[in-house]
C-alpha cells in the first residue's frame, strides 16, 4: 500500500487536474518522458547474447557423433585457445608500454634540456611551446583514430562490462576497433593526459578473446581460416571473460584479480569449468608480459621481475628500525575516515563527470567530428599549460638532502629509485621542485614516488596537485580518445592519502605513521569511491603490492567508500552505461518487485510461426517485424477443451487469452497491410477478413463468440499440413500451442539456403541443413532484404521444426519477478516464453522486460490498478 500512495503521490503531481490512465502513464515512462531532465531510459535497439544452447536437431547430431576422443580433443583445443588469449593480450600489453616509455622518454628528455637551458636565458616560453607540440601531436593522433572506429573512445569497461552482462554492443569487439585502441592509447598517455593505459588494456584483452578463436576478420575479409570450432555467443561470451581477466592480469600483474573482475562486473553466468579457463589465461598473459619485460628493460631473460604494467613497488621497513610497522590497529580509525572522504570526493568526481558527459551528448556530439578532435586538443593544451605554469609558480623548491631521509628507512632499492626521478626545474642548485616531480614524470613514478619517497612533497603542493588533477582527470574522461581511469584514479588518490599522513605527522605528531601506506589507503578509497569494485578491487591492490598484510586496511576502506559513494550516485561505469541507454541487468532485483508476476511485465503482442509454413508467410514476417525470435505453434481441438475444463483455468487464463488474440489480431492487420505489393491471395484473405475488425468492440464481440462456442470442433492441423488460406478469423486465433523458438537468422538462413519442400511432398524431402552450415556465417548472419525474393517460390512450405529450440527455458504467467529475473540473468538468456498450465504460449519476456525502469513503470501501473 506504501508502493500504492507514493504512485498516487506520483501522478497527482503531474499537474493540477491532469490524471493518466495506467496505459499513459506507462507509455510516458518508457517511451520517453520523463520526471527530470536526469533520467535517461535504456534503448531498445540492443539486443541480447543468445547464451543458451539452442538444442535442435543439427546440434544433437553434433553430440551423437562427439564420441570421448573427440570430446578431449575440442577440450584441448579450447585450452590451447585460452593460453594464446592470454599471450597475445600480454604482447599487446608490451607494445604499448614499450611506446609509451619510447614517446614519453623521447618528449621528456627533449622537453628537460630545454627547460635547463631556458631558466637561465629566460625563454621559458618556448619550452612550453615544445611540450605543446608535442602532447597536441599526439593527441591529434589518438583523435583521429578515434574517428575511425568511435568505439574506441574511452576506457572500454563500460562496453565490456554491458558485453559480458549479455548485451550486444555493435562494434565494440572488432579488429579495428582493436587496431584503432591499442594504438591509440598509446598516443594519448605519451601525449600527456591525464589518464591511464590500464582500462584500454582490459577491453583489448576481450576483443583479443572474442577475435582470435573466429580465425577470422569481418574488417580484414581477407583473414578467414577454415576453423568450425566456437561458432556460438556462449563461446564467444567466455572467451571475452577470460580476454577481459586476461588484460587486468597484464596491466597490474594481478591474474587472480583479473579473474575476479570478470566474475564481479561482468559475466552473469560462472561455472567451475569457466573460473579454471579464466585463471589460466590470466596467468598465461602475467606470464608472458613478464618474461620480454624483464628480458628487455633488465636484460635479464626468465627472471620475471615485472609481472604488470603497474608495479607499486616493495611496501618493507628496515630491519634496523624495530618500531617501523606498515600499519597498526589504531590506524585502522584513520582508514576508515579516509574511505568515507574517498567516497565522496569519488561521488563528486562521478557526479561532474556526468554532467559533463551530458553536455556533450547534447553540444558536441550532434556536431561534425572535427569538432570531438577540437575538443581533445582543447583539452590538451589547458592540462598542459596548466601543469607546466603549475610547475613553475606553485612548486616548492626542496633541499636535495631530505629525500634520503625516507620514511622509516624504506628499502633502499625504492630510494634510489625515487630519487632517480626527483625534477629540478625552476629551482637554483642542490634543490628540486616538488611540483615538477609530480608533473613532469610518468604516472606510474608519480605513484611511486608517492608510495614510498617521505619528506618529498610539502602540504600545499599536495594539495594544489590534487585539487588540478582532480578537475583536469574529471574533465578528461570522456573526451574522443582512448583512456583509462584506474591510474589517475590511484595517483589523485596517492597524494591524498599522503596529504593525510602529512598531516598526521606535522600537526598530531604521529611520526609512527608510514606515508606509504596512507598513500595506499588514499588511493584505495579514490579508486573505490570512482569505480565501486570491491572484490577484485581488493585482491588486485594485495597483488600489485605483493603485501598480503595490506588486505584488511584496503578491504576495509573499498567497503566504506563503495557504502558512502553509493548513497549519492553509482559508480563511473554504470552512470556512462546509464547515459548510453543500454539496458543493463543488475545482480538482483528490489524487493518491492515482486507484487508484479511475468504476467505483468510480459509483451504479449506475438508474432509466430508454424511448424509447417509457406515462404510467403515468412518473408512477409521477417520484412515487417523486428523481433529476433519467433515462438513455433500449432494450434488443436485438444489443448482447447483442455483449457476450459474447471473455472480456476477460465479464470488464470481468459484474461492472457483475451488479450493475446486481440494483439495477434492488429499484428496481423498491420503486417498484411504493409504487405500488399507480395503476391499473396493469403495475405489479401487476410486484409479482408480484417476489414471488418478495425474496432476493439468488434474484435472483443468476435472474442465472445470464440468463447462460447469453444466446444465447437476445429479442423485440424495435421504435421505436414500448412495453414490455410480458407480458414476464418476464428480459426486463425485459437489457442497456441507452444513447441519451440526459432531466431530470425536461423529462418533466414534456411530462405537463403533453399530448404524447403513442394505443398504436394513429404517434409522428409526437404534438404538438411549441418550445424557447420547453420553456424557458418557467425557472427554476421545475412539479413532478409538481401534476399532475392525472384528466386523463392512462394508456395513453397519450409518445415522449421528441426531448426528450432524444443527446449527453451520457460516460465509460468504467474511466477514471481525476482524468479523471472533471476532465471534469465543466471542462464543468460536472450528470450523468455511465458507458457500456461495448458501449455500454450500467452507471451515472452526480452531484456527490456525486465531493466529497473520499465519494472518500475509496471509496479506504478500495477498500484494505480489496484
């Protein structure tokens, strides 16, 4: 009743003497208005994955000749693949590293010595000039690329994460979408932005897992090998969760995380069978990019000193220092109120970010695409005059002494390390620039600094540092290039946290504190309160770091910050996935939900096929229809006497019946209308007999008339028999009787193929079509206006049974909406029959069905009925 008032609540403050039917008001919330201009509802041009085994004839021929022998080989077969997955996602990670460190090094060492050289002439001017040139370059590179294949913009995780969910994202794991990634990124972190390559790393992996068990190339058609193995969504889907781990373990060197991240944010279904694939391939890629990264930057080959692209370096205090502790109980207070700032400084990043995202799907998006590369370019020149201005005004010259004074002796390896990156511009001799440090270096050695360099970076020049890359981060991401968020993420989250034991230390006195773990910590609750991954998140924090002890402060402070984070917004991920409309299904549904049924939230307008059918029919279905499946029945006396026996079935399913044939009956008017130019006597039959029924009271008056003479016998449908042109309105709507779906590419492949058989013969003559020929043209099945309707017989009958699923996964009218959504989301379904106790078919459930808003929209409706 609470769910009633707040509706009623709802439509009184529409406006002061409107009032909406149930019928308007769900139509104005799904169809687009809506309550605030913040609301944006999924689209409904994405279509789903079709996870589920389609168990027809052709498939179970596969199986009964799929002897042990065979079936060890495919299971070879499919390991062999997931190591090559995992290899080639490591060599991947090795390009781009390699190029970034070449282009980066090749910039910076050009841009020093003009620096050193111009503090004394003062033509600082035109070191500035330089650094433009070249971070514009390469930016200017990176946009273009992305022009070519937008898909390729951003990060990747957002499309990834709808993929492996079971959404279909049109592009988004293709060669060129990989080609113009991998590269890209490349250019964009050498050019100075603030992003991470990390992110664009994870989406290369899945596309490296989604391409290169096709041994094939929709974009390169000249790549294509004769390889029938893995020719199913289901297949496709694991190996883009084994990709995706694949490309988390490579950009930290975290394989267990990785296969974590793909179980948390992404896949809806997980086996066992599914978590050994993942883990292996996650190893075979660390693997890999560890072994030719040490062997390159080291020359030290099979020593494996580099496991990822980010490396947070050894957390280890002296053994000369018996009161050095990496973190004790009393800190753990500390951590937690740093989760609950992480938070919220994450929200408000997510919260800017989106405005900022809208504004450009309103302003600069419709515009020509020149204007997406202004942008960048934009972009570019403020962050790097911003940092080079930064560096030379805001920064703090130091004494070079006070960084060998680390934090609690920190191990010496680190020391020299830091110290080999300490920038000294602008400042006179035997001093740095604690500012330039930060800015002037690779991300990565700006968190490593952070991690482990003490006494290196005054209070305010931690503070401006975080303040400008909070804004100029929070600007960059979603601009038109490739980019990352994780690293950002970390180094804003790195200088907060070091701001935080700073002040521990200078203003409470705290000198126990080790400022590589507040870092840590800091770092921890920013990336939280961005992303809002807690799981994997935790594991791939313990893995960079190689500090099995750090898994309680950084769980700890993950789950603070997801908690505070969420009571404002969601994560960065979903709010873009939300701006993309897509259709996303979450772990599980509210609560409230389950007032409604699946009769509730069903379409039941269906458009159907029979076993036996003419070629007409189904090219004037497949022209006039959108839909992906079609349900198979047939329609018999029995099942009609069977639903009218007891008024408890009368009353569970007149309502269903009712409207399932007034909905078939306009379905079937609007296709025969749009379809007069075919050559069909049966659908200029069926324009009419339609004539007359224009009226819902003429069509509920015909329905009556069904009702009371349901005793009254039906001609019957024999196997071999297709629908009459003869039959009447009241023969065309009787009960149906569900036997199976079939897919739209699956009708169209047999039209094309010519499978099909003469009104006088046998079904048995009809030609049989192999699994190899059914699943021959994955994942680009022909569509039906390339089909050369001169070359089809019209009366021709196909018989569709064999093609079909026998066995799809079915639900009854009245089961529960947490039910429903959990059967489809845990078997990754793409379609849903609903299906009587009589056995006939009263409607189906897609995706749509069951996104957040339109369950809404049906629980509003469902309270102003009652």
């Amino acid at each position: 009743m609470a769910c009633c008032r707040r509706c009623l609540c709802c439509q009184c403050c529409c406006g002061e003497g409107e009032t909406r039917t149930p019928e308007e008001l769900l139509q104005w919330t799904i169809l687009g208005e809506t309550h605030g201009e913040d609301e944006i509802l999924p689209r409904k041009d994405y279509e789903s994955l079709d996870y589920d085994r389609c168990i027809n004839e052709p498939f179970m021929e596969v199986l009964d000749g799929m002897d042990n022998k065979k079936a060890r080989k495919y299971e070879v077969v499919k390991w062999i693949v997931v190591f090559a997955i995992g290899a080639c996602t490591g060599l991947v990670g090795l390009f781009v590293d390699f190029f970034v460190r070449l282009f980066s090094h090749l910039k910076f060492s050009i841009v020093e010595k003009s620096v050193e050289a111009c503090t004394e002439k003062g033509c600082l001017a035109l070191s500035l000039l330089e650094l433009l040139a070249f971070n514009m370059t390469f930016i200017f590179i990176a946009s273009v690329l992305v022009l070519i294949e937008p898909v390729a913009a951003g990060s990747g995780i957002p499309e990834i994460k709808c993929y492996l969910n079971g959404v279909k994202i049109p592009g988004i794991v293709r060669l060129r979408t990989f080609v113009c990634k991998a590269v890209g990124v490349l250019f964009t972190v050498a050019g100075g932005l603030f992003v991470g390559k990390e992110g664009p790393m994870i989406h290369s992996g899945a596309i490296v897992g989604a391409g290169l068990p096709q041994f094939q190339s929709i974009t390169f058609k000249k790549i294509r090998f004769n390889f029938p193995y893995f020719r199913t969504d289901r297949d496709k889907r694991d190996f883009v969760s084994a990709g995706a781990a694949a490309g988390v373990a490579a950009a930290f060197g975290a394989p267990i995380g990785g296969t974590l991240f793909s179980l948390e944010e992404g896949s809806s279904f997980w086996n066992q069978e599914l978590t050994w694939k993942v883990l292996f391939c996650s190893m075979s890629a660390t693997f890999t990019l560890n072994f030719f990264r040490s062997g390159i930057l080291y020359n030290s080959w099979g020593s494996f000193q580099l496991p990822g692209l980010l490396n947070f370096g050894e957390f280890k205090c002296s053994d000369s220092d018996k009161k050095c502790h990496l973190w004790t109980a009393v800190d753990l207070a500390f951590f937690v109120v740093m989760g609950i700032f992480g938070g919220l400084l994450g929200a408000l990043f997510n919260c800017l970010n989106k405005r900022l995202a809208k504004y450009r799907m309103r302003n600069v998006h419709p515009k020509a695409k020149f204007v997406r590369v202004l942008e960048s370019l934009l972009v570019t020149m403020v962050t790097t005059i911003v940092l080079f201005v930064a560096s030379m005004t805001l920064g703090e010259c130091r004494d070079l002494s006070s960084p060998t004074n680390t934090d609690n002796a920190t191990h010496v390896s680190n020391s020299e390390d830091v110290n080999s990156t300490i920038k000294t511009f602008f400042c006179p001799n035997k001093t740095y620039n604690d500012m330039a440090t930060l800015f002037f270096n690779p991300q990565e050695v700006a968190i490593h600094q952070l991690f482990h360099q003490d006494s290196t970076f005054s209070p305010v020049s931690l503070s401006i540092f975080f303040v400008l890359y909070f804004l100029l981060a929070c600007w960059t991401y979603g601009i038109s290039v490739p980019s990352g968020l994780f690293v950002p993420s970390l180094l804003c989250g790195a200088a907060y946290g070091r701001l935080v034991a700073n002040i521990l230390k200078t203003y409470i006195g705290m000198d126990h504190v080790y400022s590589g773990t507040f870092a840590l910590v800091g770092a921890a609750s920013f990336l939280g309160g961005v992303v809002r991954m807690t799981i994997s998140l935790t594991v791939i924090l313990i893995e960079s770091t190689n500090e099995i002890t750090y898994g309680l402060p950084i769980m700890i402070t993950l789950m603070v910050a997801k908690w505070t984070g969420d009571f404002f917004n969601k994560g960065i991920y979903d709010i873009h996935i939300m701006l993309r409309g897509v259709p996303l299904l979450e772990w599980e549904t509210e609560v409230e939900m389950d007032k409604l049924t699946a009769s509730d939230i069903m379409e039941p307008n269906l458009t159907y096929v029979y076993p036996h059918t003419r070629i007409q029919s189904l090219v004037s279905i497949l022209r006039t229809t959108v839909y992906h499946a079609f349900p198979v029945v047939t329609e018999n006396r029995g099942n009609e006497k069977e639903f009218m026996k007891g008024n408890v079935l009368i009353s569970n399913n007149i309502r269903f019946k009712k409207s399932s044939i007034l909905t078939r009956a306009g379905e079937q008017r609007r296709r025969s209308q749009s379809m007069k130019s075919y050559p069909s006597s049966e659908l200029r039959n069926v324009c009419d007999e339609l004539a007359g029924t224009e009226q819902a009271e003429e069509a509920e008056d015909m329905l009556q008339q069904m009702l009371e003479r349901r005793h009254v016998p039906y001609p019957n449908l024999y196997p071999d028999q297709s629908p009459s042109e003869e039959w009447t309105m009241e023969e065309r709507f009787r009960p149906l009787t569900f036997h199976g779906l079939i897919l739209r590419s699956q009708l169209v492949n047999l039209l094309i193929r010519g499978v099909c058989y003469a009104e006088n013969q046998s079904s048995a003559t009809q030609p049989r079509l192999s699994y190899t020929e059914m699943t021959e043209d994955y994942p680009r099945y022909p569509d039906i206006h390339d089909l050369d309707l001169a070359l089809l017989n019209p009366r021709m009958i196909v018989d569709v049974a064999p093609y079909m699923n026998p066995c799809p996964y079915t639900v009854s009218p009245n089961t529960r909406v947490s039910q429903v959504f959990n059967l489809f989301r845990t078997m990754g379904l793409r379609h849903l029959p609903v299906v009587n106790a009589v056995g006939e078919i009263v409607g189906i459930i897609t995706r749509h069905n069951l996104t957040h808003e339109f369950l809404l929209a049906k629980l509003r409706q469902h309270c102003i009925t009652i």
